[in-house]
C-alpha cells in the first residue's frame, strides 16, 4: 500500500550537462544561464515566465511523456544510468553469482526486453486467472479470489499494506484503503465535468474495456455488454469512495477495528479468512480506513450478480496485467491510461517500461547498484551541513512566532529536536533471499517479484516499525517526508545541480536544495502533518486558540490558490493543494533565512555573479527548479487528483509572499508578484 501520508515533492529539476551512455545525451541546465530570461516578462509580474518561457518554447514535450521540465531531465539522468546498470547485468549474467541481486537484475531485464517471446505467449500467463474468474459461481467463490488475489500482490478491490499504528507509530500495523477504480476519482464516475469532459472519458474508458476483453478471448458482443457493467461496477465503488481532499485528513485514513468488529461490519467479506490468506491470523485489529467503502463492497457480494463479478475481475485482471503481455494488450492500455487520460502521444520504448517494471520489482536492489557508482560520501556529507542549517533557521523560526501560544510552541519545538534526516541511501540494504527471477520468463518475474513485495510487507506487520526503511529508492529524484516517524528523506537523485552542487554558490544551493530540505521539515507542521507529535502518534497538541490562528492564516492561502486559473477556466484546487502551499511557503522562508546565515560568514556576501545579486540568484534558481510544462490531459487530470499545484504556479506563490523578494528585484506595490497588506500569506 502506498504510504498516503508521506509528503512527496514532485520536483522539477535539472542538472550538469552530461553523457549518460553510449546510446543516448540528455541535455540538462548547470547554474543560471541569463540568456534563456525572457526579458519581455516583467520579472515582478511573472518569475516563472521570466525565467522559464524561452527554454519552455524550445523545449517541447517528447512524445513519450505528458510532462516535461528541469525534473524530467533529470528523471531521464536517473534512468539512463540504471539503464547502464541493467544492460551490464544481463550482458555479464552467465558470471554473475545466480543469487546475487546483479544476476536477479539481469535476468529481470533480459526477460522483459524478449518481445518476441511476450507475443507468442499472448495471454498464457493469465490463463489460470482468467479460467478461475470465468469459473465464479458463488460469492463466496468471489470473495475466495479476491482473497488469493490480494496473497499474490495484485490488490485488484482494494488496496491492503502494512504501516505504523497511527496511535502507536512505534508499531506496525494493516490497512485496508479504498481503491477498485479504473479511473483517476470518484468525480470522474459522478459528475459531467466541464464542456462534458468526464462523460468523454467514460465513454473512452468503456471502449477499451471491451477492447481489452476481446483481446483476451471474449466475444466482441460480449465484451461491450461487459464494459457497460464494469463501470456500472465501478460507479457503485466510486460512489462509497471519498474525493481526494477527503482523503488528506488523517481522520479519514485511520480508523482501528478488532478483526472480530471488522467481522460484524463487513459479514460477507470474511476479514478473519482474509487474514489467513495473508499469514496474519495472529492480527489483534487493523485500519479499515473507510468504512462506507468496505460496507458497500460488502453489499455488493451479496447482492450483485456474480456474472457482474465475473466481469468486473477478469477485466481487472487483464488491465492489470497488460502492460507486460502482448504489443496488443500493452498498446492499448497505453491508449487509455497514457495517451487518453495524460495525453501521452507515444508508449515509451521497451526498454524504459521493462526497466521501470523492475525498478517496481526490485527498486531498492538497483538502488543499491545507483549509489556505488553515482553517489560519492562527500556528497552526503556537504548535504547533512545544509539539512542541519535549515533546522537551525526553523528552529529560530519557531521560537520567534508571535502568534503561537507558550504551551504549543513548546511541543513545535519537541517535534523540531526528534526530526530525523535521511540522506542519499539506507544504512542497511534490504536482502533479496527467496526472490527467483527467470531470464526468459517477464511476466513470471514480474508476478514474483509482486508476491515476494507483498509477502515481505506483510511480514513486517504486528512488529515493531523499522525506522532505518526507506519509502523511495535512491535513484529516485525526488523527497519526501514521514509524519509517522517524523523523518525528512533526500534520496541521492535529488542532490544533484542546480539543487545541490558543492561548487556553487551559497544562493544557488540554498534557493535550490535548501528549499526542498525546508520544504520537507515544513510539511511536520501542515495542515496534516501538524496532527502528529514529536513520536509521530497522531494527537492534538495544540492549543484550540493556536489551531485557530493557524487555520485562520492558511485560509488565505487556501484562497491565494483557489485563484490561480490553470487551464481553460479550471482553477486551482487549494484545499487539495494546501499541505504542499504551506511547505511550499514556510520552506522558502527558511531556506531564506539560512542563507542569509551563510552569507554573513562570507568574505564578499554581496559579490554579484553574472551581474546577479546573491538574492536575485537565491530566486531565480528556485524558480528554475520548477521550469515544467503539461501536456493539457495531464493538467487537467492533476488539478483533480494531484495535491500539489501545477509548477508555474509553485514558483510564483511563496516568492510573491516574501518581502525579500520584492527588495531583491526592486519590485513595487501593484505588481502581480508583490502580495501586501492583507493579501500577504504569512505563517511562519
């Protein structure tokens, strides 16, 4: 189960121009380069535009993604050199020791690239599947198959997944989360959408339903009655599902029951037999985290028809599987998921979807590969000075709040002295024991690797927590952070230029990872995060009179958001949006003042570069970072599911409520990029 409560970045970044292999160059930014400003912007009215629009306009999306920016480019860095990696594996896998996680690498990858063999095979690997499904004749049969479903790692109803007790974050704990749906949100099942735009995609999404089925042998008759009663499926699902703002809150993430309770809820689902079948009989409770969901699932076994069922499995089954069988099956899911939904023009090349299939099987043991030969110590190191910097200047911060009450700031400062920093890569890698992968046999590999993932997941649950775990792979370009144990994580992707480079200047560094890194601890005391003490339990410890003043101050923020126009009339959503705004904000704030901390120990602190102020750099290189453009599909559906704004909105919100960045460009009051008065958001 992904971790809802982890705070994800998302960044756009880029980094030194380099060659990544002898196949392919990927053309990336170092430093400013002031000759890609669009000088017809006003840099006070728009910094995004001024800094991003020319090379934006020069820079069109490649076919194979919906997005594209400074992020992807060094997304693309990332994946050139496991690529690397992959390539050596298979090429040397006859003298590579079979149990070694090189050997288990190369042989997933040699497997996947083996396009001939998929295609012959067609839809053989899910036979047995597919046969059980058409052999359902009872609910209890169907619940049987969900169950068996869940113990292989496929998750088809719902999604099942250790993590810490909410009320106890030093244990871990089951959750069941609402899932099922083949579209991005319940808005999509209910709702028209703008100009029709939601009934489109049902109707898109019916088609290749029928597609699928009838590329997996169902008649095409019976393939288009099938696809009318999956989304009537779907829609009762989407109906007992909450929006994803709803799911933002705690509140509706956690919700502890006995398996005897959860027995009574649901009767018909057998949550004691569930927990059987994934060889956690010993369990004493566990979330079941949205009741109305669970409860509606539970009708449904009882009074759907099970030819209903027996429709709404098999094509999840196939949905699920098609991206590693045949062109035909892969091609078409492509069709809807990427091209229709993102408005992605091309599949990615083979090898890039065989390579992030084995990032999705083996992600941590590439990542263990990544870092030997991409990540030295001393990067790290300059990196632990920087995140120990930003939480001085948050420390001060806090301590200098003069709307936060004695009794509240004293547990914002408790929880500031337990902040864990991950940096780079675990202290100890996960062991690869007992995980067999063929070299010509994909979709075996990848099933196994599925079933080995949720075994070793559900092994970890009703035991203490791990805390030396990682959430991401190191060779992910991205951050997060952990309310439950209350821990910032730079994977050693991201400690790259123009976010971290050892020579550069104090302004580049701290405008560009010292940002993220304040992000990331600000995100401990969002609109979420703050639900969750020093231990990372979620409790109230906060004043009513201080959550008050709070709440009060990112309601503006919510309203700053709520006007920004993305696309076509469709605004920003900020509430959705509100956990990243205010670490967005409070992250730049910090990052500020520990640079201006640096700067003062410098021999020139006000030397310009390329006739730049330090200020001016520390900006500028911020909004570089989110140097990013969408494909309109791809917009559009992010403004419905995803909780961070659109970049070009990221870059402009948190500068525009800093004085210091009105002083550092000489902006006026008036100007689009000066926030004043009451229009000023401040928090922190």
């Amino acid at each position: 189960m992904n971790n809802r409560l982890i705070k994800p970045l998302v960044l756009a970044i880029g980094l030194a121009c380099a060659t990544l292999s002898s196949a392919a160059t990927v053309e990336l930014t170092r430093g400013i380069d002031t000759k890609q400003f669009d000088t017809q912007r006003n840099v006070c009215d728009d910094l995004f535009g001024y800094v991003n629009a020319t090379w934006l306009k020069a820079n069109a999306i490649p076919s194979d993604r919906s997005t594209w920016g400074s992020f992807e480019q060094l997304d693309e860095a990332s994946i050139h050199a496991t690529h690397d990696l992959a390539q050596a594996a298979a090429k040397n896998l006859a003298s590579l020791a079979p149990a070694s996680i090189e050997a288990k690498i190369g042989a997933f990858y040699q497997s996947g690239i083996d396009a001939a063999a998929a295609n012959k095979a067609g839809v053989t690997p899910i036979a047995d599947w597919l046969k059980r499904v058409d052999s359902l004749k009872s609910p209890e049969e169907v619940v049987a198959f969900v169950h068996d479903t869940h113990a292989a790692g496929l998750g088809l109803l719902f999604n099942f997944g250790g993590e810490a007790d909410f009320k106890n974050s030093s244990m871990e704990i089951a959750y069941a989360f609402q899932g099922g749906l083949g579209l991005p949100e319940r808005a999509y099942y209910l709702e028209e959408g703008k100009d029709g735009s939601y009934k489109k995609i049902r109707e898109a999404y019916v088609a290749y339903i029928a597609q699928v089925l009838e590329l997996a042998g169902t008649a095409k008759a019976e393939a288009t009655s099938q696809a009318t009663t999956v989304l009537a499926f779907e829609t009762r699902l989407a109906k007992a599902s909450l929006a994803p703002v709803e799911l933002r809150s705690p509140e509706n993430q956690y919700n502890f029951v006995s398996l005897d309770e959860a027995q009574k809820q649901n009767p018909h689902f057998g949550w004691n037999k569930f927990f059987a079948s994934q060889n956690l009989s010993d369990s004493k409770g566990f979330s079941l985290s949205q009741p109305k969901f669970f409860a509606e699932v539970d009708t449904m076994i009882e009074q759907t028809p099970i030819a209903d069922w027996r429709a709404y499995l098999r094509f999840k089954t196939i949905d699920g599987a098609a991206p590693y069988l045949n062109d035909a099956l892969a091609e078409a899911h492509f069709g809807f998921h990427g091209k229709t939904l993102r408005g992605q023009q091309e599949n990615q090349p083979r090898w890039k979807r065989v390579l992030e299939s084995v990032e999705n099987g083996m992600g941590m043991a590439m990542g263990q590969l990544y870092v030997e030969k991409n990540f030295p110590p001393e990067a790290k190191q300059r990196a632990q000075q920087l995140v120990d910097n930003l939480r001085q200047a948050t420390k001060a911060r806090l301590e200098k709040l003069d709307w936060m009450g004695a009794d509240t700031k004293k547990k914002a400062l408790e929880k500031w002295a337990s902040f864990t920093p991950k940096i780079g890569y675990p202290e100890e890698w996960r062991k690869w024991d007992g995980l067999t992968v063929k070299p010509d046999n994909y979709f075996a590999n990848v099933a196994a690797a599925a079933k080995f993932n949720n075994d070793w997941s559900m092994a970890k649950i009703n035991k203490p927590v791990d805390r030396r775990e990682w959430g991401m792979t190191p060779q992910t370009v991205n951050a997060y952070y952990n309310p439950l144990q209350n821990e910032i994580v730079f994977p050693a992707a991201i400690l790259q230029p123009p976010f971290f480079d050892p020579k550069a200047d104090d302004a580049l560094n701290y405008g560009g990872i010292g940002a993220v890194i304040g992000h990331e601890i600000l995100h401990g005391y969002d609109d979420e995060g703050s639900k969750f003490d020093a231990k990372g339990n979620l409790a109230d410890w906060w004043t009513k009179e201080d959550r008050e003043k709070f709440d009060a101050r990112t309601a503006k923020l919510v309203e700053q958001f709520d006007s920004y126009v993305a696309i076509e009339g469709l605004h920003v959503k900020g509430q959705l949006t509100l956990g990243e705004n205010i670490a967005d904000l409070g992250g730049l704030t910090m990052a500020y003042d520990a640079f201006k901390l640096a700067q003062s120990k410098s021999a020139d602190p006000d030397a310009k570069i390329d006739g730049l102020t330090p200020d001016q750099r520390f900006f500028l290189n911020f909004a570089q970072v989110w140097r990013r453009a969408f494909r309109d599909a791809e917009l559009k559906r992010r403004l419905n599911v995803d909780p961070h704004a659109p970049a070009q909105f990221r870059a402009i919100a948190a500068p525009s409520n800093l004085p210091a960045f009105a002083q550092a460009f000489g902006c006026k009051s008036g100007d689009a990029m000066v926030r004043d008065g009451d229009k000023q958001v401040k928090i922190w």
